[in-house]
C-alpha cells in the first residue's frame, strides 16, 4: 500500500517532474573519460611497475582482464587441463575493479556468497554477508594462486592490438610493454565497469587544490588506508564528494568520521534500502556449504527468487530464498503482486500495473525510512528518491542516511541541475561558490558508450575484420560471446546473454563453464579453429531485436540504466539481454552444452 498522504497520481506527476528536470540536450556527452581531465590519473597509486623482458611466446589461451571474468575462466581452463593460460591486465596484480576501487568503505552489493566465485573450489568462508573490498581483492588473489594464474600473467599491461593470424590459425597479441606473442584462443572480459568518468564541467582542470576519483584514492592526503584506518589527515579539511551513487553510499559514512566539514554534492537522490550487513557465523556457513555443488545451488536461486515474477509467478509462491537481500525481496515483492491476478487474466496491461503497484508500495518504504532516520525534514526531502526503484541501480547502505544527522555533512542538493563549473577555490553550484580543498570524484564509469570504444586495444580478425565494422548497425554475437570473422574468440560480457541477472559474476560463472568445455572440445579433438556461423548469429540478432527490450526506460529519471534519458534508437535494441531472462538463458546454455555438439558452431 502506498502511503495515504500520497495520491498514486500525485506520485506520477513528481516522477515525471523531478525526470524533466534531470533531462539534457548532450546525453551521454555531457561526461568525460577521467584519463582525459585530471592530471596523472592512471598511475598505479599501489605498487610500481616492475621491469621485465618482453614476452614473444604461444599459449593456447590468452584472456584480457585480470578480474573475475578472466580468474573464473582461467580457473575452468586449468581445471580442463589446460595450464598454458595467460591473463592480461594493466592493473599490478589480479582483481579487476577490485585492484583499483580501494576508496574507504568499499563492498560488494550483492551477497558474499554469490559474488565472490569459486568459493567452494577454494575453500573459503566470507567473514561478512557483504564482504569489503580488501576481503574481495584478496579472494582474488586466492583464485590466481589456487589456480597458478600466476606463473603466465603479465600484469601493467596494456593491450595495443588483437589480430588474427589466418595462415597460422591464431591471435597475435600485441602491447606497451614490448610484447608480441601468439595464443590460439583469446577471451576478452574487462567488466561492465571499467573505464571511469567525470562531468564534463568547465575548468575541472582549473582546481587548485586536491582531486582525485574514487577508483585511484589517494590516502596520501586523506590519511588512513583501505582497510579502515582513520582518514586522520582531513580533520581541517573541507571535502566535496560529487557524485551519490552506489560509490558515495559507501565513501561518505567513512569520510564523515573524520572530515572538518563534509559536503555531498547531489544530482538525483539514490534509493536507499536496509541492507543488515553482519559477520557470517561459520557454524552457519559450514551447514549450508556441506553439498557439493552448494554455491552453484546459491546462485541460482537466486536468480530464481530475482526473477519470480517472469513466467507463471504462482508456480514460484513456494520457492524458497537462500539469499535474503534487497535483490531478492525485490523480485518476491513483484511476483506476489503478479501472483495475485487471477488464473486467464493475465495480460501485458494487468501485469504492467502490478509491477507498479508493487513499485509503488516499496519506493514508498524506502522515502519513509528517509524520513524516520534523517532529524531535518528539509535534509530528508532532499534525500528522497522520486522515481521507480528499477530506473536506477538500487542502493543499500545502513549507515549512508545517518550521517546527515551530524553537524559536520552537508547536503548540497542541486535539484536537478548538477555542478556549473569548477574554479580554483571550489565548485559553483546555483551561482554560489562553494570553497573546498578536496573534491572526491564519485562520479562512476562508462556504460552504454561505445563496447569498442572502451576496450582500449585494436581487435581485428579474419580479413582484417575490425569489431567496429562488424557491430557498424549495431552489437552482433550469438549468446552473448561468439561473433562472425572472429574465429577462437570468447567475449565474456553480459549484453546479448544472461543480461539484467544483477548479480554479474553468475554470468563469470556460466561463460567460463561454455568456454571450458568449447576449447577442451577443440584440444581433444585436435581442432585448430572454431567459430559461429553467419545464419546462427544472424538467428540469435534477430530473435533478440524481435523479442527484446532494451533496457532503462525513456520515461525514468535520467542515468546510465537509459542512456541519461536518451531517446531509444534502433542500435539500442541489439543491447538487450536474452528476452526470457537470465535463468532461461543459464537453462538454456546448460542444455546447449549438454548436447556436445555445439549447435550454431563451426569446427576445422
């Protein structure tokens, strides 16, 4: 039930105002890539770079990205028995996001259990539901040394170019550090969130005191560390965080244990839910991790619990949910709405309305908790989101709201319209200058630009095929992974496939299980290439641009889940996710790899 003090049509209408507020004529322009403002982003802040000899050998499998993409199928391949892999990343050692996201009071969003892959292999208990990042960061490491990940990688690393070799059947991999080698297989995995931005405000150059984005903190002037010693250096300071996403939620309660005075500059109010972290009791943990196949067991239920309102939701009224988070009440909330309309009266308008209505009742919630936790009702307005819970990522954090009870954070609330400019004192923000000494980028990272664009290497395969020529009127693969002219190639992302999953690392999983298999198919069989047929790719293009809805509506609040409110285009109905959802596509790929002949697939 929504509360009796708002009109569900009264609702609406602030949606639809506090949205066209938001909207802007450059969409996605209006930001820019972090490496092309502030000055020595990039640098690795945590170890230096160690001197080596170029590398100018062959291995079977080369994968670039050293996150969980490549360590899930790196540990796969390994387990196949194929120990010449080799993984690639321009970070100092394994970990992805997690290598360079060391700001204070960084976690995962999703429960430990499901995140953090391979769990059972390596015999690892997570200390908390949702474990922080040095937890995380370390859990990687885990995997590269369970898995001697180690002895092939080469790390800050920088891919320049990806070619194919046709008379030789293979990849030649170039990079800045020298290197020139050849691999037979090439994944590429570098996360959905990789390449950071900012606003492309002016004279964010200008500043003349401290900057720095949240995914290169620098503790050197803040004081403490990632693993949660005081930030002791800010007691005087005046720091600005811009930016109120998943990251803030996490950054500011840190910061406002220790800054002079704290201010979060806001855009648009992120929503803000319980999430009722705590230790992880091994007695528990020891129960519920006896079965083999425990953890396989927990990600898809909870993929099952997150998308129970698909299909026949009353099938689904008694499942079970193991993981008990935000994500998945979410999914339960929404299904036992669907669940409630009678049996043959289920209709695209019916169902519309009770995924609203269940919409409705939870944002509802979630601005009441606003109001019961934040003292001033002028702060607690502002921090209220009004907009549908699924129009931007939602956000859990249990101390992220309390911290606007203390004297020392301050709201500066934009309405709308974000930062003017930058100058050497501070930021202007409704033609008021606000003096600071540190502005704290919180501002994300690329999303729906350009697949090509962010990989930040050339991929060129057969007959000099390059992937922008290929995807020219839009992304083409079949499952997600395999593309035509690009033979022996795995993309291990989520568009095309298991999309909207929310839980990204179940994808890591699934992909590396089709990876493993395909190439130890091919090693067994003495197969030099293998590759997707023009009619299979063609078919999967054309189910999904028929079937598919690409995702973020226009009507939301602007942000990167619509492309900042952009209207849909006809190259965004190639950037959907398999229509079914993710736990037919996982069904589906379990099935296709069952039947060991790899439909769709070309072998020589």
């Amino acid at each position: 039930m929504t509360n009796a003090t708002h009109d569900v049509s009264d609702i609406y209408l602030k949606y639809a105002a506090e949205r066209d507020k938001r909207l802007r004529h450059d969409g996605l322009g209006q930001y820019a890539r972090v490496t092309k403002v502030l000055t020595g982003y990039g640098v690795d802040p945590h170890q230096p770079v160690q001197a080596r000899e170029p590398v100018t050998d062959h291995v079977t499998f080369a994968f670039i990205g050293g996150g969980f993409a490549g360590l899930t199928v790196g540990a796969r391949l390994h387990e196949a028995g194929i120990d010449d892999v080799r993984l690639i990343d321009k970070a100092g050692d394994f970990g992805g996001v997690w290598y360079w996201n060391r700001y204070p009071g960084a976690m995962c969003d999703t429960s430990s259990l499901i995140y953090l892959p391979l769990l059972e292999e390596t015999s690892y208990m997570p200390t908390e539901k949702y474990a922080h990042g040095p937890e995380i960061f370390e859990h990687a490491r885990r995997i590269g040394r369970h898995y001697y990940l180690y002895d092939n990688a080469l790390f800050h690393t920088e891919v320049l170019s990806v070619d194919w070799e046709q008379d030789a059947s293979r990849w030649r991999i170039t990079t800045n550090r020298g290197d020139s080698f050849t691999a037979q297989f090439v994944g590429v995995g570098l996360g959905p969130l990789h390449v950071a931005k900012v606003p492309d405000v002016p004279g964010i150059d200008s500043f003349a005191g401290v900057s720095f984005h949240t995914t290169q903190w620098d503790y050197g002037y803040t004081g403490g560390d990632a693993d949660g010693a005081p930030m002791d250096k800010l007691a005087d300071k005046r720091v600005g965080v811009i930016g109120t996403g998943a990251t803030a939620l996490q950054a500011v309660p840190e910061l406002a244990k220790t800054c002079g005075d704290l201010f979060v500059v806001q855009r648009t109010p992120t929503s803000v839910d319980i999430r009722n972290n705590a230790p992880i009791d091994p007695e528990w943990f020891e129960q519920i991790s006896a079965e083999p196949g425990w953890q396989q067991a927990w990600l898809d239920n909870f993929t099952a619990n997150w998308e129970a309102y698909l299909g026949n939701a009353a099938d689904h009224a008694e499942l079970e949910d193991l993981v008990g988070d935000g994500w998945t009440d979410l999914g339960r909330r929404l299904r036992d709405a669907v669940a409630e309309i009678p049996a043959g009266e289920l209709t695209e308008e019916r169902f519309i309305q009770a995924m609203a209505g269940a919409d409705l009742s939870k944002m509802e919630e979630i601005r009441a908790r606003v109001d019961d936790v934040v003292a001033d009702p002028r702060i607690a307005e502002g921090l209220k989101a009004w907009y549908s819970q699924l129009c931007k990522r939602p956000g859990f954090h249990d101390d992220y709201l309390r911290v606007f009870n203390q004297d020392n954070v301050h709201l500066v609330d934009t309405d709308g319209k974000g930062i003017e400019r930058i100058t050497e004192r501070g930021v202007v923000i409704n033609g008021e200058e606000l003096e600071l000494d540190c502005i704290i980028w919180a501002t994300g990272f690329e999303y729906a630009t350009d697949y090509a664009s962010r990989t930040g290497f050339s991929l060129a395969g057969r007959d000099e095929a390059t992937l922008a020529k290929h995807w020219a009127d839009g992304m083409r693969t079949m499952h997600g992974m395999h593309m035509r002219g690009f033979p022996n190639l795995f993309l291990v992302q989520m568009l095309q496939a298991a999309f909207l999953g929310s839980n990204v690392p179940s994808n890591y999983a699934d992909n590396a299980r089709t990876i493993a298999q395909i190439v130890g198919h091919a090693r067994g069989a003495d197969i030099a290439t293998m590759e997707v047929t023009a009619e299979a790719e063609q078919a999967w293009v054309d189910m999904l641009y028929e079937r598919g809805r690409p995702f973020g509506s226009p009507e939301c609040t602007p942000g990167y889940y619509n492309n900042e409110g952009s209207a849909v285009t006809d190259r965004d109905r190639y950037n959907v996710g398999y229509p079914d959802g993710a736990g037919a596509f996982f069904a589906l790929m379990k099935q296709w790899r069952a039947c060991g002949d790899f439909e769709g697939l070309t072998f020589s």
